[in-house]
C-alpha cells in the first residue's frame, strides 16, 4: 500500500500538513525546547457484513507544544477610595512623565516628576 496514491493522494496531503505544522512548533521561539511533539495517522476500517468492503476513515493529527507563558511584574496599592489598583512595573518606565501622576491636592504627596523638576530630588 502506497500512502502517497491513497485517496487520491489526500492521506500524503494531510500528513504533509500536520508534519510542517509539527515543524513550525519546534521552530517557533515561544515554545519549549523540550517538550516532546507528536504525528499520528490514524486508519479506522469498518466491513460490510460480508466482509467484501471496508470504508477507511484516516485522520491525521499532530500534538505540539503550547507557548511559554509570559511573566510581568505588577505594582499594587490602592487609590483614595481604597479601590485597590495596579499597573504593569517595567523599569525602563517607571519614571515617564505619563506614567506619574500629579500631587493629590491636600496629601501633601509630591510626584516624583514634580519633586525632580522642581529641584527637590537630585
């Protein structure tokens, strides 16, 4: 039996598939070097009663490696209303204009971009 000419060469199609996606997965740098990746063809038969046909079903399916997750780092507190809140740390960041927020009227909580300009932080 050539796999190839099998169903008008859909098995070897099917294969082909899952195997360059099997390919993709090992070579994508999201994933784990060292997870293990899997092609299966499966050939289901099922007979007539006199055993003179068979109806071949085959499923091609491959199991590959799932991304790596992605690790953040998250600054928590909470605002005035006690509502806790939080946003992502990033170093390069953590002192842009954007990023600070104003002094709050009445704390007697500078900024660090206001303290900076101001001449108060050196």
């Amino acid at each position: 039996m050539d796999l190839a000419k099998m169903a008008g060469g859909a098995v070897q199609e099917r294969f082909d598939t899952e195997f360059q996606r099997v390919l993709d997965n090992i070579m994508d740098p999201n994933t784990s070097t060292k997870a293990k990746r899997k092609l299966q063809l499966t050939l289901t038969f099922a007979t007539d009663e006199n055993r003179e046909i068979a109806l071949v079903t085959v499923d091609a399916k491959s199991t590959i490696a799932p991304a790596v997750g992605i690790a953040t780092k998250f600054l928590m507190d909470r605002d005035l209303k006690g509502r806790a809140v939080g946003a992502e740390f990033t170093q390069a960041r953590l002192f842009e204009e954007a990023e600070v927020a104003p002094s709050e009227p009445g704390t007697g909580k500078v900024s660090y971009l206001e303290q900076k300009q101001s001449g108060g932080l050196k």
